[in-house]
C-alpha cells in the first residue's frame, strides 16, 4: 500500500530533482556549456510537450470512458498543425525571432502598430481563458492526491488533504516560476532550467502512460488482439462521434497550440533554432501519437474493471492501484505531476510576461512622474512586476479551483480554455498573412469573439444557475429567445462546443476583416504589417522607424542601462558604436540604432512598453516623413521607381540624341575642314600662280610695254592684296579666338555705326541692293567697340549684298529694344541658307557651296567671335521672307557696359 | 559541363517538388483525418454505426504514415529547406 507520507516523500524528491536539473541546466547555460543539450532539436520537441497536460494524462482516459474516440480530435489537430509547419509555424517562429517577439500578446500589439489596447486585451482574454486551466491542474492533483489518501485515511480526511496538497502545489509551483522565471529578464533569452525540467517531466509523463499502457494491453488483456477485442465488447464499442464536433473539436485544438500564450512560449519565444520545427513537424507528432496510444484500452479496462461511479479521469491511476501496483500507480502518479506542474509553469511564466509588459509596466510608465527618464534601475520593477503577476496568476487559478468546487469534467474546462484562446487566431493570422488587416479590425474581432465566447462557452460551463440563471438558458438573455447561450439565433440542436466554436470564431473573423477593409491603418501599422506579412523578405532587412537627435543617446543609454542592466546595455552601446566607427564616443542614435535598441529592450519589456519609453526619450515622431511617404503605397512606391526609369531613359534617349548631333556637326566640321584646306590652298593657289605667272612673264620676256609692265605688275599687286587679306582674316579670327583683341568700348550711337557699316559695304561692292531703314529707331546710345560693331554690320550687310538671290534684292535692317537688350536684325528677301548648313554657318571655314571663290569662310566666324567678346549674340534666323542675322546687343550704362564686355 | 548541370537541375527540381509535397501533407491529413471520419455513420440516422477499434484502426494508420512523410521529407529538405524556401515560394 502507498502511504500518503511515502507519496508526499516522493512527491518531494521529485521537485527537488527538478529544481536541481533546472538549476544545473542554468548554470551550465550560464558558463555556454552543455548546449549540445539545452539547443537540441529534442529538449525544443519534448518542451512542446507541455501541450499534453494533466487534462490529457487524466483527462484523456475519462473523455475516451465517456465519449469513444472523440479524444483523440485533440491531439489530431496540434498534429496536422506540426506537419503543415510550413505554412504557419515557421512563419510565426520567424516573426518571432525578427521582432523578439516576448509573447502572443507582444506578437498580436506589435503587429497592428504596436498597440498597447490590443496587448492589453488579448492579455486580459489569456488570463481569463487559462486561469481555468490551470485551475483544472491543481485539481487534477488534488484528484490524484485524494484517490492515495482514500485508501489510507477516513473519508471526512480526504477534502481537508487534498485542499492541503492544491495549495502546497500551487505554493511550490509559484516558488519554482519565481526562481527560474525571472531569473534573466530578457524573455527573448530562454528559460534553460524551465525548459529543460519541462523536458524531464515530459518524459516523466510519457514514460508513466507508456507504462500504465503496456500494462494495461499486455498484463491485464493480454496481448494487442484480446484488447481489440475486449474494446468490441465493451461500452464504447462504436463510433457514435458527430461529424460537426469531430470537425471542430480539430479546429479548435488546432487553433489552440497557435494560440495558447504557453505554447506560444515555448514554441515561438524559446526556439533557438529555425530548423529545429522542422524535426519538431514529425518528432510532436510522434510524441502525440505515443500519448495517444493506450488510452482507449486504458478507458476499456477501465470501465470493465472498476465498480460504477468510480471517476473515469482517474482510471491511471485506479486500474493500477486496483490491481495493487503500486510502484506503477506511483509512477502514473508522478506523470500526471508533471503534467500538471510542467504546465502550470510555463503557462504562469507566459501569462506574467505578458502581465507585466503590457498592463504593470504602461501604468508604472504612466504613473511615474518622470516616466522612463528618472533614474534608479527599472529591472528590479520589472522583474518585481513579473514576480508579482506570477503570483497574482497561481493565485487565481487555486482561488478559481476553491470557488469552482473542482466540478465538471476535465474535458470540458479544457474545451473552454480553448475556445477561449482560439480567439485570437483570426487576429493572428490575419496578421502575419494579410497586409490589410487593421488595428480596429483587429480589436473589434478579438471583442466580438470574446463575448461570444463568454457568453456561449464559459457562463454556460459553470450551468443551469451558476453563472446564468436558468431562464437565461431557456429564454435567452432579457427574454429575447434569440440570445439563448446554446442556441444563438434561435439555432437548436447543434453541440454546444460546435455552436460555441462557429459563431465565435466565424462572427470574430467577421468584423475583424469587415472593419478592417473599412478602417485605415496608421504608417506604424502599415510598417508592422508589411514587416510581418513579407518577414522571409527583409526579416533581416534595415529598421526604420525613429528619427532622433544626437541629443538624446545619454538618455537612451541612461534608460537602457536600468532595463538590461549597465553590462549589457553598455556593450551594446559600445557595439554599435564600433559598428557605426566610433570608439570611444557613445553611438548616433541614427534611426537604425534606436530600432534596434528598441527591439532590445521588447525583448525585455513587450514592444509596446519599448516603443512607448523611447518615444517618451525621443519625444519625436515615431516615423520620419520620407518613411511615411516611402510607405503610404507600395504603388506609389512603384510609381515613383517606374517614373524614375523613364526619367532616366528619356534622359538617356536625350543625350543619345545630343551626341549624335555633335558627332554630325564634328562630322560636318571635319568635312569642312577638310574641304577648306584644299579651298585655302586653291585660294592660295591662284593668286600665288598667276603671281609666278606675271613675275616670270616681268623677268624672262624682254619685250614688254610698259602698259603690259604696268598691267601685269598691278596684277600682281592685286593677287598679293588678296593674299594678305586672306592671311589678315585668318589673323584676325586667331587674335579674337585666342582672347587677344583689345576693345576700345565707348559710347556710340547705333545709327552712325550702320550708317558707315552700309556705306562701306556698298562701295566695295559691284551689286546693288535696296537697303530699307528705319532711323529714328536706330537713334541708340551703346557703350561698345564701334569699329569692331562696324565690322560685323559690314560683313552681314556684305554678305546680303552677295549671297542675296532674289532678282530684286532687298535688305531691311530692323532695330527693336527687348528688356535692355537691343536686337539689330539684317533681313534680305533671298531664299535663305538651307537648314542643314544653317547650324555651321558660325563655324570657321564655312562656306556655303555657291560662293564666287571670294572669301574663305572666315566673315561670319569672326563676326560671332566679335559679338560674343562685345557681350552680345549673333544669329541665324530663318523666316518667311528670307534669311535674317540679328545681332543681339546690350544697352546699358558705360559701367555696367564695360563689365559685361568680356576681359581683352 | 553540361551532364553535371544537367544533373544539379534535376536535383533542384526534385527539391521543389518535395517542398510541394511537404506543403500538401497538412491538407492531405486534413482529408483522411477530418473528412473521412466526419462523414462515417455514427448511429444517428440509424445506419449502423462503425466499430470503434476500426476506427482506432484508421486513426493510428493515418497518423504513423502522416508522420512517417513527415520524416521523409524532413530527411530530404533540411538544411537546403532555407536557402530554397525564399526562391520556391511561388
């Protein structure tokens, strides 16, 4: 027989083995030993174990007693979940990591903006929904503690002990929470002795079912076949499971190890390794199906052995004892301990976490005077805020087990529990899939889903006058008959778990989408959203977020240091200020460090709290504008990129025409060269021959007249005037291109200019041709070179003279004032320069092809050289009634004249 | 060498096609283990209600091979699962 001293002894070197496995595991951890151990893919498999509670270690057995099969719905879904790891868990775990993400709730408020209403919230709905849970643990305990004291002690002992043993276990677990808890107060950080004394007691467990089962099938049935058949024969031989609750007892577990706040701990926050989901995708699933195993035989043995009215969630430990093993009823017991015990923890651990982040820490913030500036060390307020909700929530959950009465099934308050969590999984998944989704969505859904949960599932589970009256039940909230609790809508005859899952999670996915498409969301959400949704994009990709002053780095490290101790905080500082190429100086608190500073301390504190003390520091804008503009739309974004492209490429299209252009003129310029070369040597040539050909004739031929003489040697003498002339223009050109000329500027009047201009040109000329002006306009004070403007004029009215091709040639020349410029416009009524040699006629040695032979192309080269030295700019304009030149002159004051003319 | 790159695009494509697989898993047991179940008769309609170790039976069967696929393509896809996820995406 086991005494209840013998099973307390037990009980007490167990925990104690336990504290010592976390205790060595910190150490270790703490001197970066034994990781081989503490990061291996199977410690993180088995710490997901605290899936399987004391709801499935006892529970189990009963819900199979009583329903068949149906049990098994629980363990299906987690482990479709694992196997579709792909599609939600790596996301999630990604997330996690990227974010330092501290809990569910920090998942959910970071996401939609980092908001502290919806931390508060899903908060406030885990506390509720798990509270029950982990009154339904020490129960559980106090159950299986009670069924050891029955054998000994008289029957008005048993409630006295087993209230003894809830509290005593609830005293120790708190005590085991605190110390290995909050020993580091980064939560992003794993919990090793957590950890791996979760993984210790799942083996425990496992083990103890395994045991219990393979006694069951082989020591009581004897063998695999006679159990099958003893199952046929027994109360639950058939399959009598709706396929409704079948469906959504699967959703809903399915849901429940996304969003229970523990497996979030322990699945997301404590991964190490991505890659180690990925051995948990087939190794939880195993480990799932081995807890599965032998519960229906158990159940079966169970009810064929035991008297009626025995409690079927205790058929572990009874069938055992009944058949007087007692080691193996130990063991059972042991197993379901660590169930218990292993979920409490983690369970409290998340929970205070997400306490302390999101409600303890915004108050304190709030009620400080001075916020997050004063100073003093903040971590002992936040491990002492942790602490105390650890406490606050054992404390609930034994004080919710007292007034409970420890009633109903366990099934049934673990199906509660999750429906109570699966709440927030459209918020959730919405989330890290769907960039739409809004903080206001999000917050209605979580709402509506929570009320209908309250309403539908957790009122009702206390039953008929607990916490609804009875006629609330038959006739619905006020009277209404479409409120009734189990029948929303005036819908009967679905299963109450059925009825209670579809219009909570259908009417919360719902409003979360309806509100969410008709609400705008903030540029933080928007970061968040695009961070999470696109999170294998850029889950290492630059922060962005904060714009603060140089200013504010002594108060962010003031600050820092009172959250993650002076140590760390100041090696990070000195990390990022190498990183940054400052030694010696503190860090630019540059957008990229206050991110990242900011994700340091969420991990510590929940990003809410984080984003909220920085910008209490910062006291700026979260988002600097660029930001907001680079993310107000990912089209505009695209526009912007699209636009720029095309700005590129037109520019390029321009300057691939620019060059062509120039490469034609250099073309032209080159064949124009070429073509005065040998016109200058054909210039040259002709003088220069019939110069040898009359001074050979003066020289060799005796008898000449002297008329011949006279003639010849005029000749020449006419040839050599050429020949200097050409040489002067070349001369001249040279003189003015290289900057040498000196400008004799005074103040002149234009009409006198062209007055001599015409004259010249006339006389030197054989043609005629009509000059039309209009003298009172050109009645103008300049202050200019005279005789260089003269030259200009003379070559323009000169070249009209020549080139004019009209049968009755005309040149006007038309002055106009334009702001303080003067333009002088020489107009003939020829038929032009064609537009091809238009763009060269400037240049040197251009000559347009139907000229006598009489210049070398040098007249309107000089002449743009001159202008542009008097300040001024010459032109080529084409117009209806012929070819036109206009001189673009300034008329100023002889001081500011003499600056604009250019420097001789 | 074009033998070795052929044989490196097989490799990959064998890859994409076991991430495909891997992706299917969780709908293909959402089939055996929810729809399948969901439509057995259960008494209710006075059809004759299937034997609960049968349906143990089927349970346990699927789960060993859900998990056994699940191995498989662990064994094939890891440590090439994140250097190929972000490509094989679509």
């Amino acid at each position: 027989m086991v005494t209840l001293n013998l099973l307390i002894g037990v009980c007490l070197v167990y925990v104690a083995g336990l504290f010592l496995v976390a205790f060595l595991a910190e150490r270790a951890a703490l001197r970066g030993r034994g990781g081989w151990l503490l990061r291996s893919p199977l410690v993180y498999t088995l710490s997901l174990s605290i899936y399987c509670t004391a709801w499935t270690f006892y529970g189990a057995v009963g819900y199979a007693a009583r329903s068949g099969l149906e049990y098994v719905t629980i363990y299906l879904g987690p482990s479709l979940v694992m196997i579709g790891w792909w599609w939600v868990l790596r996301r999630l775990v990604r997330i996690g990591r990227a974010q330092r993400v501290t809990s569910v709730a920090d998942l959910i408020s970071a996401r939609y903006g980092k908001s502290n209403l919806l931390a508060v919230m899903v908060t406030i709905m885990a506390v509720v929904g798990v509270t029950p849970y982990i009154a339904l643990q020490l129960q559980s305990v106090t159950l299986s503690v009670s069924i050891f004291a029955s054998h000994e002690a008289g029957s008005g002992q048993e409630a006295q002990i087993a209230d003894n043993a809830a509290f005593w276990v609830a005293a120790g677990l708190a005590l085991f929470t605190v110390l290995f808890g909050t020993r580091n107060l980064n939560a992003n950080e794993r919990h090793h002795g957590v950890v791996i004394a979760v993984a210790v007691e799942a083996v425990v467990k496992l083990v103890a079912l395994l045991a219990v089962g393979v006694f069951v099938v082989w020591g009581l049935s004897g063998g695999v076949s006679q159990t099958l058949e003893r199952i046929d024969t027994s109360q639950i031989a058939t399959w009598h499971t709706g396929g409704g609750r079948w469906t959504a007892l699967i959703i809903l577990s399915a849901a429940a190890l996304v969003c229970l706040p523990r497996m979030f701990q322990v699945m997301v926050v404590e991964n190490d390794d991505e890659r180690h989901l990925q051995i948990a995708s087939w190794a939880f699933p195993l480990y799932l199906m081995a807890m599965s195993l032998f519960v229906v035989p158990i159940a079966v043995v169970g009810l064929e052995l035991m008297p009626a009215g025995t409690n079927p969630d205790l058929y572990v430990l009874t069938v055992p004892l009944s058949q007087g093993q007692n080691g193996l009823a130990m063991l059972a017991f042991l197993g379901g301990f660590s169930s218990a015990t292993s979920m409490v923890i983690v369970a409290t651990l998340a929970l205070s976490t997400m306490m302390s982040n999101h409600i303890v820490m915004p108050l304190w913030l709030k009620l400080g005077e001075t916020g997050a500036q004063q100073s003093g060390d903040v971590r002992d307020v936040v491990i002492r805020a942790r602490r105390l909700s650890i406490l606050l929530i054992i404390s609930l959950g034994y004080l919710y087990y007292r007034a409970s009465g420890g009633s109903g099934a366990l099934a049934a308050i673990g199906l509660v529990s999750f429906g109570g969590v699966a709440q927030f999984l459209p918020a959730l998944l919405g989330g890290i899939f769907w960039r739409g989704a809004t903080r206001i969505g999000a917050v209605a859904g979580l709402s509506v889903g929570f009320v209908i949960w309250l309403y539908t599932m957790l009122l009702p589970s206390f039953g008929p006058d607990a916490a609804l009256s009875a006629a609330v039940f038959d006739h619905g909230l006020l009277g209404v008959g479409l409120l009734r609790p189990e029948a929303l809508f005036g819908i009967t005859g679905l299963d109450p778990v059925v009825h209670a899952v579809w219009w909570s999670l259908s009417l919360n996915t719902l409003f979360f989408f309806v509100v969410s498409i008709f609400s705008f969301p903030t540029p933080l959400e928007r970061l968040q959203g695009a961070q999470y949704v696109n999170v294998f994009d850029h889950s290492s990709g630059p922060a962005r977020g904060w714009s603060a002053s140089e200013g504010g780095a002594e108060d962010l490290m003031i600050m820092s240091q009172r959250i993650l101790g002076a140590t760390e905080a100041q090696a990070f500082f000195v990390a990022h200020a190498l990183q940054q190429g400052r030694v010696g100086a503190p860090p630019v608190p540059t957008p990229e460090f206050v991110q990242a500073l900011e994700r340091e301390l969420a991990a510590s504190v929940g990003a809410a709290t984080a984003n909220a003390m920085i910008g209490q520091i910062i006291g700026g804008q979260a988002i600097s504008v660029e930001d907001l503009m680079a993310v107000a739309d990912e089209s505009a974004q695209i526009l912007e990129y699209s636009s720029q492209l095309e700005t590129k490429s037109r520019q390029l299209t321009e300057t691939a025409r620019e060059l062509s252009r120039a490469n034609e003129k250099l073309t032209q310029l080159s064949l124009q060269k070429d073509n005065f070369l040998s016109q200058i040597s054909h210039e040259l040539r002709t003088p220069m021959t019939s110069i040898r050909s009359f001074s050979e004739i003066l020289r060799d031929v005796d008898e000449l007249r002297s008329a011949e003489k006279t003639r010849y040697a005029s000749i020449i003498h006419s040839e050599a005037i050429r020949l200097t002339r050409l040489l002067d223009d070349l001369l001249d050109l040279s003189v003015l291109e290289n900057g040498e000329v000196s400008l004799n500027a005074r103040q002149v009047n234009l009409r006198v200019v062209i007055d001599q201009a015409v004259t010249t040109a006339q006389a030197s000329s054989s043609r005629q041709i009509e000059i039309k002006r209009k003298l009172r306009a050109e009645e103008v004070d300049l202050f200019t070179d005279s005789d260089r403007l003269a030259q200009v004029f003379i070559n323009l009215v000169t070249n009209a003279i020549k080139y004019c091709d009209a049968s009755n040639p005309v040149l006007t020349i038309a002055v106009r004032q334009q702001e303080e410029d003067l333009i002088v416009a020489f107009i003939d009524n020829g038929s032009g320069i064609p537009p091809d040699a238009q763009s060269v006629i400037f240049e040197k040695f251009a000559r347009l092809g139907r000229g006598e032979g009489e210049g070398a192309g040098l007249g309107l080269a000089i002449c743009r050289e001159i202008i542009t030295r008097l300040g001024g700019e010459i032109r080529y304009v084409q117009k209806e009634s012929g070819g036109s030149f206009e001189v673009r002159l300034v008329r100023t004051t002889p001081q500011v004249g003499a600056q604009r003319l250019l420097p001789a | 060498m074009p033998e070795g790159r052929l044989f490196l695009e097989r490799r990959s494509y064998r890859l994409r096609r076991i991430m495909d697989a891997l992706r299917m898993l969780p709908f293909l047991g959402a089939l055996l283990w929810i729809v399948v179940p969901a439509m057995w008769p259960n008494g209710d309609d006075g059809a004759v209600p299937i034997a609960l170790s049968t349906a143990l039976w089927y349970v346990f069967s699927v789960w060993l091979l859900a998990i056994t696929a699940s191995f498989a393509l662990w064994r094939k896809t890891r440590d090439r699962i994140d250097a190929d996820a972000a490509r094989s995406a679509d």
